[in-house]
C-alpha cells in the first residue's frame, strides 16, 4: 500500500474518531499492568467492573505479591480464565518486588520478563504508561489492518513489523487506538457495518462480509 493512501486512512480515521485512549481504568503503571494481564481473553469493559475492588485490597505489588491465590481468585471471578491469570498477577508481583524494586520496568524486553506479559500487553503498557512508541496489536488491530489493506501479515509480530514500517513511531500510539475504535464500532469481527464506515471508499474489504 502506497504511504499517500495509508496516511489517507489515519486522517479519515483520526476525524471521525479523535485521538481516543485505552478503555482501561488505571491510576498509575502497575494498575495499568494488571488490568492489561486481566484483559487477555476479556473485554475492557469486565475488566473495569473488578479493578476497583481489586486495587483497594491489592494496592501496591507488595501487597499483590502476598496475595493468596484462592483470595485473588475471588476479586476476579467475574473474567475468563481468571485461576491462569490470579497465578500470573502473583508470579508478576513477587518478580516486581524481587527484582524491579517494585516498579514497572520500561522495556519491552524487562516487561516480557514478567510472568503474564506477552508483547502486545509490554507494548500497551510501554505506549499507555510510558508513551513511548510503541504499537500494541490486539484482535482488533489485527482484523482492521488486514481488511483496510495496510498489511498482509499472518501474525500479529508481523503486523506490527510491516504497519510501523509504514508510519512514522509519533503516529503509532494513536493509530492503534485509532483501530481499535474502529473494530469495536463499525469493523466489527462478525457483521462489519460497511454502510456507516468513514473509510469504505478506499477499503477493498467493502461490502465484502
């Protein structure tokens, strides 16, 4: 695809939708890295609906880190596989605790070091946290990028390689949001609402579903 019509996307993207953030509650870094280990496999919107309890009674990796796994379970009960990820949040704290000094690192290589943390969840943490350039590809930034054209990639570590080989890094933070406002409203994975979409035009995936 040619830089002229991808930029073409980001504009009619980025004025229909603003320049929207992560859906996630969060207060500071390690909030934030928990909500985004939850919110594997589960909307952001489930995710929301249990943090609040489960950061006044774990409010600090320290506190995390000596959590009973059977307790932790009960804070988040409500999401999908949440015995996997009351195990993960754990492991993740004692390491935070252990070999971090209880902060979040900024690295993706530290952060992939973190029991839980793969490179999409060390990617939204670097960009939502951190700002730094970074392009997290979730199911939604997949889907999108793939039917808009933008790329051919057949997993999301290429997609990432060939959708920042495109844009330039300032531009990478806000596009994947940008995607996933659109995967979430109008691309949608089952019934794309072709009709209502900003970008149908120039999309080869038109009216294709």
């Amino acid at each position: 695809m040619s830089r002229e019509k991808a930029e073409w996307f980001f504009q009619e993207l980025k004025e229909y939708y603003g320049e929207p953030g992560t859906a996630l509650n969060y207060k500071d870094p390690f909030q934030l890295l928990v909500a985004v280990i939850l919110s594997a496999q589960t909307t952001d919107k489930q995710v929301n609906k249990i943090t609040p309890n489960l950061f006044t009674r774990y409010p600090t990796p320290e506190k995390l880190a000596g959590a009973e796994q059977f307790e932790l379970e009960e804070f988040i009960r409500g999401i999908g596989l949440y015995r996997n990820k009351a195990k993960a949040l754990i492991s993740c704290a004692k390491k935070l605790v252990e070999v971090f000094q209880s902060q979040v690192p900024k690295t993706r290589e530290e952060l992939m070091s973190l029991p839980g943390v793969g490179r999409k969840s060390a990617n939204v943490v670097l960009a939502v946290a951190f700002g730094k350039a970074s392009f997290p590809v979730d199911t939604h930034v997949f889907r999108v990028s793939r039917r808009l054209g933008l790329t051919n990639g057949k997993t999301p570590d290429r997609v990432e390689e060939e959708i920042t080989s495109i844009y330039p890094e300032k531009d990478w933070i806000i596009f994947h949001h940008l995607l996933i406002s659109h995967g979430r409203t109008i691309c949608k994975a089952r019934r794309p609402l072709c009709p209502d979409c900003p970008v149908g035009e120039k999309c080869p995936s038109y009216r294709a579903f």
